[in-house]
C-alpha cells in the first residue's frame, strides 16, 4: 500500500520540524514547506536524505503547487513569538488569512484532510478563567496583537468556512504555550529568553510585576495531542495544553534555580495587552482524545535547557 503524504506549512519552525519527525515516525511521506521567514533549515538538517522528506521553500501566500497526492495538510506557518509579529505585522496577517486561504485550497484540491495550527490567543486577555473552547475571547483587534490574534480567528472561520461549504475535512487545534528544542535562543519568548539570560547571567527580564499567568506545555506532548487530532473525527477546535498554571516571576525564578544562574530579576515596562492569566481547560482533549500531558514542567524545562547550553555555548564561542 502507497505511504500517506501529508504536507507540513511552517515545517523548519519550532513545532513544525517536530512535526515533520512524528509523522515521518508514523509512516508518512512528508513535505516541508517553509519560507525560513523565522524558521531555520537547521530544524530538519537531520532529515534531508531521508527518502520520505521533501523540503519545498515557498512563501505560502502565494499559490501553492504540489505534484502528487495528499492525505494531509499540516497548517503551521505563521511567526508566533510577540516580537516577531511586533516586527513583522503584515506577514503575519497575510500568512494567516491568505496563507490559510492558498493551504485551504490545496487540501480540497486535493481532497485532504486540514489541519489548522490555532492558538489560545484567540482568547485574548480572557475574562473567563480557566479557557474552554466555548469561550469566544477578549481581543483588541488594533492592539499591536491584533494582528496574530485576528490573524488566528480569521483562519478558524475561513476553515470552518471551508468546511461547511466544500465539505473539507477540517481539524482546529487550539495550541497553548509550548516549549522544547528548536526554539530559537533570540525568539524573545519568555522561556528562551529566561534561558538565554540565565545561562549568560544576565539580568531576567521579567515585564510587570510577573503576576501575569502562563501554562507551559512540553513539545511531545503537544505533538502527541495534534497527532491524535489528526486522527480523530472532532471537526470543532479542541485546546491542547498544559493546566500546570504558574505566574511569569516564579516561572523565572525556577529557570534561575535549575541553571544555577546568579542572574538577578529585573523588572521591564508590561507589553500592551498582555495576558493577565492563561489556563487551558484540557476536558474536551481528554474526552475526544484520551490525551493529556505526562511531562511536568520541571522535567521538561530540564530536558530543554541541554539544548539551550550547547546554543549558547555556540553562540560565546
Ligand atoms: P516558528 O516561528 O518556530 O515556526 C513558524 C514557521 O513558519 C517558521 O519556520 C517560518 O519560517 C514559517 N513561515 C512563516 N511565514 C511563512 C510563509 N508565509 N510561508 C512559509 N512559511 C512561513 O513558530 P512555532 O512556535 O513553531 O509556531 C508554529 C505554529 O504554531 C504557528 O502557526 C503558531 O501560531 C502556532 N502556535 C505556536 C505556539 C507555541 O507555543 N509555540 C502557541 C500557539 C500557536
Ligand atoms: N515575558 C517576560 N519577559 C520576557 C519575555 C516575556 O516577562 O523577556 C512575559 C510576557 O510579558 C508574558 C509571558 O512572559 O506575560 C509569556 O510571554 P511569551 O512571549 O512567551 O508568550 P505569550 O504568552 O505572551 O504569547
């Protein structure tokens, strides 16, 4: 029997190579396909010579063309750091609203099953605590997030859209903060910069007072829960997270504390519209999926911070 082909948008990112790893592991064909707008060919350099991997560079706003059949579309192009949606305002709307649009396209082309990478940003600064998937969101569609978090909710109707109206099958997976190798060491998110600057024993950066709230989910268990949606038959969007809530200044404290760092905390102005709390409700995931997180976080930022002292060794050498 033919292997399975499913095509990876965002593949040479943080959580698209891994992507790219799990379904390889599966048994599928897969194509990667990436612009390296912030993504990095290092991510799948393990991969090339693989003769069931294809890298595909291309900006996914334009037509996308791909010979041969596919099962799959893996929708995971998008920048995702604040900074780099801070910097790169257009082609973050674009590559949500017409990069869904092209990636869409293609799956009916192709009679494909989609998969949209959504985000807990489509609840914004969330008034109902914790978040479930009913909850519609608090945003600012002109704060400087507005153009992800917009971004994000227009690509969900446009894939519900989609499959209403051409039958598509369509998956949305509502992906709470995540973290692991791969990430980049200036990506400006909260954990590799706490890394960064706790192995260089630099000054922490915390914005605010750090009472602000984040739930931080190990890389293999969210690609265990979009593997498992991939599977599955719940058309409607289903939070993948992790509920171990913690604020922002403890959460740097415990990156000070397993790095041995004698970095001191210093406080920086609070980002316009940051999230006060962020908490998945994980019930529909458990009941739709059986899934739930196995990795505490304090084993999981252990397993991380390995790859962070060999980039930041590379990076003083
Ligand atoms: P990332 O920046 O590491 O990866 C994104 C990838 O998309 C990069 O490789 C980039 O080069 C590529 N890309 C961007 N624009 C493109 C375009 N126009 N054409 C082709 N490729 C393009 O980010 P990530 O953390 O891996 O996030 C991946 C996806 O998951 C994003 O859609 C993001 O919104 C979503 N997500 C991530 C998190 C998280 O915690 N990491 C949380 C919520 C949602
Ligand atoms: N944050 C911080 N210092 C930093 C980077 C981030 O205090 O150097 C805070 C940020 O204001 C937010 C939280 O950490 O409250 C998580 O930020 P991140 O950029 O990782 O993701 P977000 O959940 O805000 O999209």
């Amino acid at each position: 029997m033919a292997k399975k082909r499913v095509l990876i948008t965002g593949g040479c990112g943080f959580l698209g190579s891994h992507l790219c790893d799990r379904y390889l592991k599966e048994g599928y064909q897969v194509i990667c396909m990436d612009n390296l707008l912030t993504g990095s060919a290092e991510n799948i350099a393990h991969l090339i010579g693989n003769e069931d991997f294809e890298f595909i560079k291309h900006d996914v706003t334009n037509f996308i063309y791909v010979p041969g059949e596919l099962d799959l579309v893996l929708h995971f192009a998008s920048p995702a750091s604040p900074i780099d949606y801070l910097e790169m305002p257009i082609q973050t709307l674009k590559v949500g609203s017409l990069g869904t649009h092209k990636a869409l396209g293609l799956a009916k082309e192709k009679n494909a099953r989609f998969l949209l990478a959504s985000t807990s940003e489509v609840y914004g600064d969330p008034l109902k605590h914790p978040q479930n998937e009913d909850y519609w969101g608090n945003v600012n569609p002109i704060g400087f997030r507005g153009v992800y978090d917009e971004a994000k909710r227009f690509a969900e109707a446009m894939t519900m859209g989609y499959h209403r109206y051409h039958n598509l099958e369509t998956r949305i997976v509502r992906i709470f903060n995540t973290y692991g190798t791969r990430m980049r060491l200036k990506d400006g998110r909260a954990l590799p910069t706490f890394m960064r600057q706790a192995l260089k024993g630099n000054p922490i950066t915390v914005f605010g007072d750090g009472s602000q709230t984040r739930s931080f989910t190990y890389v293999d268990d969210l690609v265990e829960g979009i593997f498992r949606l991939s599977q599955s038959d719940e058309v409607e969007p289903v939070n993948i997270g992790n509920p171990q809530e913690v604020t922002i200044l403890e959460f740097a404290k415990e990156i000070i504390k397993l790095t041995g760092s004698k970095s001191e905390i210093v406080h920086e102005e609070l980002p316009d519209d940051d999230p006060k709390v962020r908490q998945p409700d994980i019930s529909k995931a458990k009941r739709v999926l059986d899934w739930e997180p196995t990795v505490d976080r304090i084993d999981g930022l252990r397993k991380t911070l390995a790859y962070f002292k060999e980039k930041v060794d590379k990076s003083n050498g």
